[in-house]
C-alpha cells in the first residue's frame, strides 16, 4: 500500500479527526483544578511548559511520524534509532503510564458524578471505586468493536464533553472579571503578579500536573497507516492542537482559580466546584446535571483514545516477540482484544490503591505523578532518538523538518529532555496541600512503582532466554 494513498478503506483518519483526537486526548478539563491550585502563577508554568515540553514534542513528533509514517508511533521511532529492545522499551512506558494514568480519569468521572449526587459521595471511596471499575469496562468493551466506533465516538466526546465545557467555563470567567465580581486573584498586569516564588520548593510541585496535561502529542501517531496524506496531516494536526490546547487550558485554569480559593479546590471535582459557583451567581444552578453529563462524556472520549492507541502500539511490539504469542491476538474487528482484556484487568487491580491513601485527592496525586514519571521516560527516548536520527540518516527525506540543521533539532530535543527530566524529579516532591499520608509511604509507592515497571521487560526477556535454554538443554 502507498503511503500516501487515500483510497484506501483502512485510511480512517483526516486531518479534522486527527486535530479532535490529539486534543480529546492531551487537552483536559480535569486537569485544570490541578492547575488552578497555584493561582495567577500557573501562567507562568503553562508557558514554561510549552516552552520546555509542549512545542518540543509537538515538533519533534511531527518530524518522526511525518518521516515514518507506519503503525506503531513511539516503537517504530525509537526502534528505528536503537532497535527492538529500547523501543519496546519505549512503548511499554507509554502504556503502563496510561493503565496507571486511567484510575485519575475515571476518579474525575466518579467525583463529578458523585458531586452531583451529594459532594459527600465524591470522597466516598467505595462508590469512586464502583463507578471507576464499571466505567472502564464499559470502554473497554466500546473499543473491542474496532476503530470506527471509537473514532466517531471520540469526536463527539471532544467536541461536547470537552471543547463546549471549556469554552462555557473560559466564558463564564472572562464574564465575572468584565462585570466586576468578586473574585480571588489579584489581576494586576505586572510580572510580580505572575512570577512565583521560584526558591519555594513546592511552587515546582505546579509543574508535574501541567506537565502531564501537555501529554500524548505522539498519541495519534499509533495509527499512521489509517491516516489521509500522513506527511502533510500529522504535522498541521499537532501544531493546530498545540495552539487550542494552551488557549484552553491557560484560560479554563484561570477560570476556576477567579472563584475558588487554592485551599477549597479538590483535584476530584474542582470542575463542579466552579460551575457550582458560576451558575449559582447567575441563578442557572439547573444546569448543573447537564455540565455533569458533559464532563462524563469528555472523559470518556479522551479515555477512548488512550485505551486503544497505547495498545496497539503495544501490539506492533508483541509482533516483534516481545510479548507471549497470544498477546498479539485480533478480534475481527481489527482490536488487540488480548491486550485491552489484560489492559482492564490491571486498571481493576491499581484501582485499590484508592483504599491505601487517605484521601481521595492523594490517591489521584500519588497516581498522576507516577505516571508522569514513567512518560517523562518514554519522552526522553524520544526526543533522543530524534536527535540520533537526523546524525544517523542526515540526508533521509523527511517531509516535514524541524528548521535548524542538526542544531535545530537538538536545540529542540534538548528543551524536551530538560523538561521531562526536570518533570521527572520534581515528580518525588510530594504537595503540601494534598493530604497524601506519611512521606515515607508516598516515595515508597512512587519508587517500587517505577522500578517494578521498568523492569518488567527485562525480567520478560529473561525468562524468556531460560525457557529457552531449557528446551534446549530437555532436546
């Protein structure tokens, strides 16, 4: 098949849907409470961020998936520059950071759903648990009917689960500045207003939540060989994303920061929260249930796209013999369906972790941090391998290019890597305003969590190798 061929049936993907999916994807309206926590100053780690990790990845993915337009996103790419095991390497950082990232999702479908109901719910941790569980499955099962389904219900769930909300909250917002209503930042236009208090360890802890919500640019990049003219949509989709995405998550942040004070927002339902406030001031608290719905259907969506793309990247590794033979299994739909199953079981499993915090807001903090910190590992092999690529095949035709030369790419690369790698440190200072227990037990989980996970593949491989050597050794 061509690479450029749009004739195709499997060529699912145009550049509107690639553009609908990397935002219900990467952008996020329950990470703006997260944001929101450190007032006027999180303008100042949104572009921060932008500067050290979104643009970079941005670019850096465009030059990779528009250079190697081929199923498999990050394994193919870092395949390309060290070979199989890196890149499985890669690839199953990425996906062991979605199993661990989706508990956070559905705690934010669970606590809007519970708000609802009663806010008392939203810290209940046997109803968060129940709906949580039962959430994932659903999407799960919606996923194991192929990629056509879970597109045009992507697309849906961006547009009215996330872009909608965000735009209704952004202008909600802006409305109680122009107006004159109270509200709890102070707006002065002046850099001391915006720049924080940077010797204060915890101001940094900002920097792992927005750093998070800047993830899964290369997301798409897993289906390149369904996507339309790959070499000219994939560069137009990530860098129109890359623009939607900071105007929204700027200003949604700020909107929520206006009306709640950092010491009353939960991570939860911080979303519910604002509305709650908004709608009450202008007498509109029955929409209230209608903004739940929609908040359910956003996260849906994004948790569609997360669900099948990190898979099925997995799944072109585990045809490589990476993984046991029966990993690599189909249904007739084309879905990985082995993996998605093994996929949910896990999900159901770090759930419990939920029981172990004592908070609700801890369990999410102590989880999004975790799996920022196995990303930020994936980013870096990738901004590597893009660097090692553009010296190891100067003169590969590359459709789209980072501008530069060799310094540009590795000025760029470089900014990505510093940015994941400060992400990744800061990631072990735990927050003061969120109760996640006793410090010793918070650095305990995060390090057995990343090395159990990073050394899985290698204990794979070498059990692997012994089987091996005793059916020869038996022969």
């Amino acid at each position: 098949m061509s690479k450029n061929s749009s004739s195709s049936p499997l060529q699912v993907f145009g550049l509107f849907s690639l553009i609908m999916i990397t935002i219900g994807a990467v952008d996020s309206i329950r990470n703006l409470p997260t944001a929101a926590l450190f007032g006027s100053s999180l303008v100042f780690f949104f572009l921060l961020g932008a500067l050290l990790f979104l643009l970079p990845s941005a670019l850096i993915a465009s030059e990779l998936a528009s250079t190697w337009p081929e199923c498999g996103g990050i394994y193919i790419w870092v395949k390309h520059a060290f070979g199989k095991k890196i890149g499985f390497l890669a690839v199953w950082f990425q996906w062991m950071e979605n199993v661990i990232w989706f508990p956070t999702v559905l705690s934010f479908i669970a606590g809007s759903v519970g708000y609802l109901i009663s806010p008392s719910l939203a810290n209940n941790k046997l109803f968060l648990i129940s709906i949580i569980i039962t959430a994932f499955w659903f999407v799960t099962i919606i996923n194991l009917y192929g990629m056509r389904s879970s597109i045009r219900i992507g697309n849906f769930c961006t547009i009215f689960g996330l872009l909608i909300p965000m735009l209704i909250i952004i202008i909600l917002g802006i409305n109680r500045i122009l107006v004159g209503q109270h509200i709890q930042l102070q707006l002065a236009l002046n850099l001391q207003t915006f720049k924080p208090n940077l010797e204060n360890p915890q101001i940094w802890v900002a920097l792992t939540g927005i750093m998070l919500s800047y993830c899964g640019m290369e997301i798409t990049t897993v289906h390149a060989h369904e996507v339309r003219h790959p070499h000219r949509n994939f560069p137009r989709a990530l860098l129109t994303s890359t623009i939607i995405l900071l105007i929204t998550l700027i200003c949604g942040s700020m909107a929520i920061a206006l009306v709640l004070p950092a010491q009353k927002i939960n991570l939860l339902y911080g979303v519910m929260q604002a509305f709650d406030v908004f709608f009450s001031t202008y007498h509109l608290h029955w929409l209230m249930p209608f903004v739940a719905l929609a908040l359910v259907v956003g996260s849906i969506g994004s948790l569609s796209s997360w669900i099948i793309a990190p898979t099925r990247g997995l799944l072109i590794a585990a045809s490589d013999g990476h993984l046991p033979a029966h990993c690599r299994k189909q249904n007739s739909r084309g879905a990985p369906s082995t993996l998605l199953i093994y996929q949910a079981i896990i999900v159901t499993i770090i759930v419990l972790i939920f029981w172990i915090m004592p908070s609700a807001s801890g369990s999410y903090w102590l989880l999004t941090s975790l799996a920022a910190q196995l990303y930020m590992l994936m980013y870096i092999l990738m901004f590597f391998s893009a660097i090692y690529l553009r010296f190891k095949e100067p003169n590969l035709h590359r459709p789209f290019k980072i501008p530069g030369g060799k310094i540009g790419v590795v000025m760029v690369g470089g900014l990505g890597m510093i940015g994941a790698g400060l992400t990744f440190i800061i990631g072990f200072i735990p927050p003061h305003n969120i109760n996640i227990g006793s410090v010793w037990r918070y650095e305990s989980i995060l390090i057995g969590g990343l090395t159990l996970v990073s050394s899985l593949p290698f204990l794979w491989k070498k059990q692997k190798l012994i089987a091996q050597e005793m059916r020869s050794i038996e022969n």
